[in-house]
C-alpha cells in the first residue's frame, strides 16, 4: 500500500476501506484519494488505479456488488471506514 499514488492527482494520502479480508489481504475494499477524493477499487487484492478516461463499467459493478457493504458503513454514520494508511 505504501508505494500506491493516486493516479489523477499524484496523492499519497491514501485512506482504506476494508469490505472483505482473505488472510491479511484485502480482498475488496476501496482506497481513497484525500487530496482529490476519488475513489478506486480494490478487486480480488488488486487495487484498481486507474484514471477517470478508464474508469467505467467495472466501478458500477463494483458499487452494484458491494452496495449493501457500503449502506452498511454509512448507516453507521461515522467515518472510519476509511483508515489512514
Ligand atoms: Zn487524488
């Protein structure tokens, strides 16, 4: 994780958000960009950083297959889903 950036702004403040774990990995989960906000995915231990031209059809897939994890969190109103890197 410490040697991910964010593809569009050039960020290393990196926040985390851990859907699911396989052993110490994050199986899902998002990484979020604290200088400009985006978000990306993080698909079977892959971070997916890609720049907004490339984004697309995956991250509504994402969000579609991961909904009911992310209502699950933001019910909770509270914001540390996202921990600091
Ligand atoms: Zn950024």
């Amino acid at each position: 994780m410490e040697a991910l950036q964010c593809p569009v702004c050039g960020g290393i403040k990196l926040a985390l958000a851990i859907l699911e774990t396989e052993g110490d990995e994050v199986k899902t989960g998002a990484i979020l960009c604290e200088s400009c906000h985006r978000w990306y995915p993080i698909i079977n231990s892959i971070p997916h950083m890609l720049t907004d031209e490339l984004r697309g059809s995956e991250d509504a897939l994402f969000i579609r297959e991961n909904q009911s994890k992310f209502d699950k969190m933001s019910l909770q109103e509270r914001p540390p889903i996202f921990q600091r890197m």
